[in-house]
C-alpha cells in the first residue's frame, strides 16, 4: 500500500513572523484601550468559563437521573436475589428434601428477554398462584400436587424416595456443560467408570425434556432446591433451540413433534411451578405451534398437520396442553375436542386404544417385534385413559376409562425381557394414578417391585436403569432412568383431577 504524503508545512520563516506581529499590535493595543474595556474582556472570558462549567454540570446530573430510573424499573422487573433456603434432611431416606418458603411476586417481562443467569430470579415459590385447573382437590400446590415437600414420608415410601433421589443424582453427574443431556455423548461425564447404554443422536432435545421433567417432578426448579444449577442450564439450553415459530430442537428427525412435545410439557411445568416471567414466552410460543401441528378436527401425528394421527405423539401433546392451562397459559380448546373425537374412533368396546386405528397395538422398532411383542403391552389404552382424565372424563362414569384400566391390570409391570416397556409403565403409573383404588394399589404395587429392585447401585451407574426395554436402543440411559424415576414421583407429581378420594 502507497505511502500517504505528509502534509507540507508553511515556511518557518512566515509563521514566526505573523506570531511575532500578532503578539505586539495586541499588546499595544491593550497599553491603549481603556481599563473598563478590559474588564469588560475579562468578565466575558469569566463568564464563557462559568457556563461551561454550569452545562458540564447539568449533564452529569442528567446522565445521573437517567441511571436512576434505569436502576429503578430494573428493580421493579427482577426480583432480588434471596439467600439460598437450607434443605431438610428427611429421616431414613438418605436424601434432602427442599423447605417450602413463601411467594414472591414476579413481574412479566417481554417474551423476547434472553433467560441468563443474570436474569434468573432466586426466589423460592410454593405453588399457591397456579392455577388449579388440572387437579380439582389437589392441594397446596394445585395441579401440580404437592411437589413442595409433599413428598416427604408420602405413600411412595422410603425406598421409592431413595431410587428418586438416586435418579436424579445420576441425571445431574451426567449433564453436559450446554445443560442438556446428550444421548450418546454423556458417557463423557462419567468419573470411576464408562456407563453402557448410548441413545440415538437425533434425540437430545427430547431427553433433556424429560430428564429437566425427572427434577421439576420431585419439586426442583431452577432456583430451589440442590439440582437447581442442572434445572437452571437445562432450562436455558431449552431456549436456545427454540426457533421462531416456536418449535423445541432442529425438524431433522421426521418424529420430531415428540421431542417438541416432551420440551414444551417440561417449560410449562417450568412457569407453572415457579411463575417466573422469563418461561412464559417460551412456553406460550411451544404451546402455540403444539397447536399448529395438530391436523384440523383431529389430532397429532410427525410434522404439522400431516393429515393422519395417533395416539402415541397425541398423548404427549395432550399433556403439554393440560401443563400449559394448569399454568395459566393460553390454550385453543379446539385442541381438545380434535383430540376427543380421534381417541372415541381408536378405542374398542374393551377399552383397548389403537396407534392409528382401532385393534393396531403399539409399534416397535424395525427387527424389535418379535424381541419385545405389543401383545405384553397397552401403553397406548394407557394413554387413552389418562388423556381422557386430563379432559375431565370422570373415571367413575366413563366406561372407556374403566375398561382400558381393567384392560391395563391384566399386563402389570414386570422386568421380563419380552414385557420390558418403560413408555407402557410411565403412562400406565399417571392413568392409574388417576384412576386409584383397587387399580392403582395393583398396579403400584407391581411397577415398584419391578423398577426398585432393579435400579444399579455401584459404579458410575449407580442410580440409572440399564435401558433394556422396547425403546431402550433409541432413548438409552437417560431414557430409561428419566422414566422410570417419574414413574417413583406419580405421588407428588400431579394433583388427582377428580379429588383423592378415588
């Protein structure tokens, strides 16, 4: 590059002779002019000086005033940060249980607010602002059960709090540092051995979902309780893959509807738990395309409104509809009625639900029929029911609720190879939950033997469940021990639709 020219000077010469005459006509003139001319001069340069001085001033308190206000709507935007709340330990369970601590009133925020850690409040909340929309006798903590501590001593028992607790120790050792869970990349976080049991890649966004669902589950939200960090990161890394029409992960998977479903049931659990500003946008937006997908008068299926349906992905959706009202978002209850109508035309005069149709069972994996046969499991009658009663069909007086129960009770939970179906068992712990009586009792009953005696206790796996079901090969670890852990939480986790006396 070429050298700019220096400017050339003017000629020493020239310059110190104009200097030279400027300064003495100047003196002499001043040796002429009258004393009140130059104090005339001199008030004037003091005068130019002092308004200087008086306008530097008035800026400075401007630019004060200014950070004030700013200071000021921030503290009416976030709440301040209070000192973390001691937690209980709870007598022979081994394991901490969070102290409940008064609400604090959250102002919202605007949707598009990045959530930080900055931004995090740490304010503890207890559940009373929820909306009881979902569980009309749920308690305290109002659709969401008693998460608040309401699982201490609870019928679940000391050993089923115990796999809980070991489950989420397990889950939280094994996030990675972006907050979600990887399926087949969190080996990397085991420290005494490598665990056995990776996942499919496609579907990151969909175990974080439900591992972030194992922790808001037993009542830890991303500013209470000992996992807050791993529920705060897992948070924050939900909203960075939502894109802007609302959709949680990349579309890359053609079943990606699930993991969006699972993503958004986990951040309206999320606001609704805690009410903080900063997930209602993100849930709101989640909710919106969950309601964009579903085919028109119908239901869900892959992508946005295919044109068929079933019953699997429906399931889902249904739930993070039924989060999102309990929260107090809005919902399109067209979305219920779309619903309804496909799962009466799925649903035999037994109760039993269909995938796509009436009598078609649930699906497998290519080369997985004859390994783990959908004769052993009703996970789809499972999610009928419990859909039904999200949907204030009352189990006492709705006949295809009665029989897909009974139906369920004749394919209990057991760890046999051909009857392993973790999906089955988790919709089939919340249906039957709802249902009570004589069919939760049986069915508890069975899904506690089969999955405590089974949970790993040394090693890095310690905690986790090997992923040895039907779904085991595309989940993998984390799958099965978010599962199976939510499974253990069906006592806290929602309140009873229909009162607790069922």
């Amino acid at each position: 590059m070429a050298q700019k020219p220096a400017p050339v000077p003017a000629h020493p010469h020239q310059v110190g002779q104009h200097d030279q005459d400027f300064n003495e006509i100047l003196v002499e003139q001043l040796k002429r002019a009258p004393w009140f001319v130059c104090s005339l001069v001199f008030h004037a340069l003091l005068f130019l000086i002092i308004g200087t001085l008086t306008v530097q001033t008035r800026s400075l308190e401007d630019k004060k005033e200014i950070q004030a206000e700013v200071k000021e709507k921030e503290l009416e935007t976030f709440e301040e940060v209070q000192p973390e709340v001691e937690e209980e330990e709870i007598e022979e369970q081994e394991t901490e249980d969070p102290v409940l601590e008064e609400i604090t009133e959250v102002t919202d925020l605007v949707d598009d607010t990045a959530v930080t850690d900055e931004n995090m409040s740490d304010v503890p909340f207890d559940g009373k602002s929820i909306n009881n929309v979902l569980g009309l006798g749920g308690g305290a903590g109002g659709a969401f059960g008693g998460r608040r501590g309401g699982h201490k001593g609870g019928s679940g028992g000391s050993k089923a709090q115990r796999a809980v607790e070991w489950g989420l120790q397990w889950l939280a050792n094994h996030q990675s540092a972006d907050g979600s869970w990887d399926s087949d990349g969190f080996q990397a976080q085991c420290k005494t051995n490598i665990c056995e049991g990776k996942g499919h890649p496609l579907y990151d966004a969909g175990l974080t979902g439900l591992a972030l669902l194992a922790f808001l589950g037993a009542g830890y939200t991303h500013n209470f309780g000992k996992y807050k960090d791993n529920v705060r990161n897992g948070l924050r890394y939900l909203t960075t893959i939502q894109d802007p029409e609302g959709c949680f992960g990349n579309r890359t998977a053609h079943n990606f509807t699930y993991s969006h479903a699972i993503c958004t049931l986990a951040m309206t659990e999320a606001y609704g738990l805690t009410q903080f500003a900063l997930f209602k946008g993100p849930a709101q937006k989640g909710l919106d395309f969950v309601s964009r997908c579903r085919n028109p008068y119908a239901a869900w299926r892959y992508g946005i409104q295919p044109g068929d349906n079933d019953s699997s992905v429906t399931g889902w959706m249904v739930m993070a509809i039924k989060s999102g009202e309990a929260a107090g978002l809005q919902i399109n209850p067209d979305d219920f009625k779309g619903t309804r109508d496909f799962l009466d035309s799925v649903t035999d005069e037994l109760g039993k639900v269909g995938y796509t149709q009436r009598g078609n069972g649930p699906v497998r994996l290519e080369g997985k029929q004859e390994e783990f046969p959908d004769q052993f499991s009703e996970a789809l009658t499972a999610v009928g029911v419990l859909s039904r009663v999200f949907m204030k069909e009352d189990p006492a007086k709705s006949e295809k609720i009665k029989n897909g129960a009974d139906l369920m009770l004749t394919k209990l939970p057991t760890w046999e190879p051909p009857k392993l179906d973790f999906y089955y068992w988790y919709y089939g712990t919340l249906a039957m939950y709802q249902v009570g009586g004589k069919h939760f009792d049986q069915w508890n009953k069975a899904m506690q033997d089969a999955v405590i005696k089974t949970q790993e206790s040394e090693g890095d796996e310690k905690g986790s469940w090997a992923p040895k079901d039907a779904w085991g090969e595309e989940g993998g670890r984390i799958y099965s021990t978010a599962l199976l852990t939510m499974c253990l939480e069906v006592y806290y986790r929602y309140g009873k639709v229909f009162g607790a006396g069922r």
